[in-house]
C-alpha cells in the first residue's frame, strides 16, 4: 500500500490534509510522564504513522517542480485567472441576455423592462435632455421634479409599477444612473448614488390628497413622453414650468355637468338591470341629490367615509318610498341598483388588484383596505335607508333579482350611456370619451353573450369581457402614447355588482344572512374577476406586442416563485 504523500498518491494535499493528531505548530512538546503512562495523548502520532513531507511548490497552482507528476491543489486559480478580467460569478445556462431597447418603444416598456433588472446589468442611460451646467445635471432638482410628477400619478389613480417607471423614466433623461425609486400607497422615495465610493442622495415626498383628473393625468403622460424624446429639448426649467401649468388647470367640466353626469350613470344602471323611463328619472334624481349632499359634506372638512354613506342614503331612500307608495310598474330594487352603481369604487379595486398582481403588496394593501372602508360606509347608508322602510312597513321582495329581463339592444345603449357618463365622472378628454364608450358597450355584450345568451356562469363572463376591456384599453393608450386608466376605467362600469351587492345588503337587513352572505359573495367575486380580468388582458397585450429591437430577454422579468417559498 502506498504511502500517503508519496509519488504514487495523486490526489492533491492541501492545507487542511495534515492528521488531526499532529501537534500545532509553535507548541513545543513538553516533558512528561512516559508514554506507557498516556498511551492514548491527543499530541502523539500513533504508532506506523510518519510525519507528512513537505512537497516543493515552483508557485500558486503549478504542483510539483516537475509539473506533470503531481496534481495542484484544488483551491488554487487555474493558471489563465486574471483577477482584474475576471469572468462573472454565474452564468445563465442560456447564456448572459444582450440587452437593446430601441427609442421607437414606447417609454413605459423600456423602463418596465430597466426596473427588474438588476443594478449591474441596466445599460448606461443615455442623457436625452440638456442640462443648465456644463458640469451635469442638478441631482437635488431633477430629484424634486421626478417626485413632483410621480406625486401626480399617484394622486390620479395610476398603478405602483407606472409610477416608478415614470420616475425611473426622467431620472434617466437627465443622465442620471443607479437611481432607485419606490412607491407605496402616500409615500414617494428615490435614492440616487453617484458612484460606488460617494454617499447616495434621497428625496421623499408625501402624497396628502387623492383627486380624480383623466385629463390631468394625461398632460403628465405627455410631459414625461417629450421628456424623453430625443428630438425634444426640455430643460429643467422648461418642465418645471408645464408641470406648474399641469397643476393650475382647472377641470374640463364643470360641478354641474358632473352632478348630472350621475345622475345619467344611476339611471343608466337602472335600465341595465330591468328599469324603464320612470324608473331612470327616479334613479338619476337620486343620484344627483346624493353627489349634492356628498359636494356639501366636503366642503364642511368630513372625511371620504362619511361622504359615501350620505351618498348612499337618497337612492336607497327613494327606493324605499316607491314601495310604500305601491306603484306596480316600478322596480324598487331597479333605484337602489342603480344608485349603487354610481357609488361602487371600482377604479380604487382594479388598482389595488393590479398592484397586487405585480408585486406591490404594501400599496395593494392600502388600496383594497381604502376599498373595504368605502364598501362599509355604502353598506351603512344603504342600511339605514332599508332599516328605516322595514320599520315603516315597506316590502321589499329579494326574489326580484331572478327575473329576468332581456332587452339586448335597450341594455347596449344603456352600457354605453354609463359609460359615456363615467367618463365625465372622471374627468377624461373629450378626444378619448368616445374610445371608452365603444370599449364599455363591447364589454356588456360579451358578457350578454356569455352570461345571458350562453348560459355561463356571470362571474366567468364578468371576467371575460374584464379582460377584453384591458386588451383594447392598452391597445388605445399605446397608440397615443398615454396611460390606459382613461380607456378601461370607465369602460367597466356596466360589469359592476350593483345588483349583487344591493340584495346582499337587503337580505342582511331582513335577517336573512345566509342569503345576504352569499349574494355579498357573488358581488365580492364579481368585482375581483372584474380586476383580474382587466389585468390579465393588459399583460396579454403586453405579452404578444414585444418590445421593438428587444433581444434576450429584454422585456419585463418577474419572479418565480411556484412552490410557495
């Protein structure tokens, strides 16, 4: 048997192959009592056992002197190692993914496609704007103007992961790398390092109030396009002062046309769900004292809660009033309906569920939490109204709901009324109304056909029609370079669960909570199939519409995490 360390043990010896009972180095061994006494001492080599050689080394990773007899140690770099070419850590198995975006992109992809990649593997930006000194851009103001314009966005409903692209998008215009920005639900942050050895600079803002504007929130669009277009030259000056003109411009439409626009939503919904010309007048008027009472209570400094369950009051109360009035040919349930419609907060949900969807779940939190609080407080006004009318004798039949009421051509115009009047609601431009309103009359008949026409199940073809939505909104806002909010928004209105949610509450306030549980079910179920779909249908948009000029791998990475950890 070979001896180990000799000529014919190959196996390479490094530092740590030395024998647990040699003794360390430095520690002499010190005089005792005979082995014979301590047969066994931990500082002894047995017996058959001989010292370790030292082997000559002619440097790091040769082996021997001779080279070829004697294998190196493993730990020891390979004699082509350069440490300052050194290759990467890792590499993929299909390779490092060549990144390229091309300018004829839209902005939105190329910063989705920069904001999941790692730090290291961004392309450098390339400054497409002029900056006011010749030594670089001022980070502290270009800073202030990125939090400016994500503040806006925020603040008109737009989706956490557009919003930090749009942060990441002007950061870069103005020639600033390694800038990471987060959003959360009223929260805005961006952390800027000029270079591995200086200390990062950060810049928050705080989003106080939430406003409803479309057309405002396109102006940004716009003014973060021309930002970074090459062809234009805004300095910071220049977007300093349209951001000031953004802020300063008054809404398109006045207190009354919103008021009446309403007023048409409620009445439309009410037709939606088997009301006639009687019934959309009641329900309009409704509507509109509700907004009114609504306008009142914000101007006294009430918070959005208690602004919904005052809202909620006048609809549930006139519905309440024509069944105590025993008129035959009016739906009761068909006012309350429509009333709700008015109310539901559905663009809060399908933000909420998107940010949700794509990672954001501390805003997603917030936005369903600011939801449920909304959902309560038209639970409480709708409650009390039904409270009231029980105690006064009116009688309400919640077997209403299963009549059915098939007046396809009648339902479409009033899916596209509520739609149209949504739109006012949300303040869009008057050049993307009609889009929205074509979008919202394709969404009901969709889901006509599959709910009512194919027997499906409502849920499955709420979220059909939801996802058709999503896919043609993208589509509109890609080709005019803008948000998609105001091409879907609206456009879900007719799939709304008004009716859903309006006999869960009834059968909550007649004591019948199995029925009422199960009908808030349906609404609760209806409304995420609602946000889900519009989010699927705006990923499968993005999905087949790749980037232009985008090679391996450039477009959006997401996590995978599929077995739970």
């Amino acid at each position: 048997m070979a001896e180990p360390g000799g000529p014919d043990d190959q196996k390479p010896q490094s530092d740590e192959a030395r024998s647990a009972f040699s003794q360390p180095a430095g520690v002499e061994r010190s005089a005792g009592p005979s082995d014979d006494d301590h047969p066994t001492s931990e500082f002894s080599l047995p017996s058959g056992l001989a010292p370790e050689p030292p082997a000559p080394s002619a440097g790091p990773g040769t082996g021997s002197a001779s080279g070829s007899d004697t294998i190196g140690s493993a730990f020891a770099p390979p004699r082509t190692y350069d440490a300052r070419n050194s290759p990467p850590a890792f590499t993929p198995a299909h390779g490092i993914p060549m990144i390229r975006l091309t300018k004829e992109a839209p902005w939105q992809d190329r910063m989705r496609t920069m904001l999941r990649m790692p730090v290291h593997d961004r392309p450098a930006p390339e400054t497409v704007q002029r900056h006011d000194e010749e030594s670089g851009p001022a980070v502290p103001r270009v800073l202030d103007l990125t939090l400016r314009i994500g503040e806006l966005l925020l603040a008109g409903g737009e989706g956490a992961e557009d919003v930090e692209a749009a942060m990441f998008a002007v950061t870069r215009s103005y020639g600033l790398d390694r800038c990471e920005p987060t959003v959360t639900f009223t929260l805005l942050s961006i952390s800027h390092q000029p270079s591995l050895v200086e200390d990062p600079v950060t810049a928050s803002r705080t989003v106080r109030r939430r406003g409803t504007d479309y057309t405002r929130l396109a102006a940004v669009f716009r003014l973060i396009d021309d930002i970074t277009t090459v062809e234009g030259e805004i300095s910071l000056e220049e977007a300093y002062r349209r951001l000031a003109e953004i802020r300063r411009n008054r809404h398109p439409y006045p207190g009354w046309v919103l008021t009446m626009a309403a007023g048409g939503l409620a009445g439309a919904a009410s037709v939606l769900v088997g009301g006639g010309p009687l019934v959309f007048v009641i329900a309009a008027l409704g509507a509109m004292l509700g907004d009114r009472l609504a306008w009142l209570c914000a101007g006294r400094g009430l918070p959005e809660f208690y602004q919904f369950v005052v809202a909620a009051m006048p609809p549930a109360a006139m519905g309440v009033a024509l069944t105590l009035t025993h008129w035959s040919d009016v739906r009761p349930s068909a006012v309350i309906t429509g009333g709700l419609f008015a109310l539901l907060p559905g663009r809060a949900l399908v933000a909420g569920v998107q940010d949700g969807l794509t990672g954001y779940y501390i805003t997603a939190s917030a936005r369903l939490l600011e939801v449920m609080y909304f959902f309560i407080a038209i639970v409480a006004g709708v409650l009390l109204a039904l409270y009231g009318g029980l105690q006064l004798g009116a009688e309400l039949d919640p077997e209403a709901r299963f009549i059915s009421h098939d007046r396809p051509v009648t339902q479409i115009l009033a899916s596209m009324v509520l739609t149209l009047a949504f739109a006012i609601l949300l303040q869009q431009e008057r050049s993307t109304v009609l889009a929205v309103t074509l979008n919202g009359g394709v969404a009901w008949v969709i889901y006509g056909a599959m709910a009512r026409t194919g027997g499906l199940s409502p849920v499955a073809a709420t979220a059909a029609a939801a996802g058709l939505v999503g896919l043609f909104g993208q589509l509109f806002s890609r080709y005019r370079y803008t948000s998609s909010l105001p091409f879907i928004t609206a456009a879900i209105g007719p799939l709304l669960p008004g009716s859903a949610t309006y006999f869960g509450l009834l059968g909550v306030a007649q004591n019948e909570l199995d029925r009422g549980l199960a009908s808030l079910s349906t609404a609760v179920a209806t409304a995420l199939a609602i946000a889900i779909g519009v989010n699927l249908g705006s990923e499968i948009s993005r999905l087949f519409m790749r980037v232009p000029g985008a090679v391996g791998g450039a477009n959006r990475r997401a996590a995978k995490r599929t077995r739970g950890f």
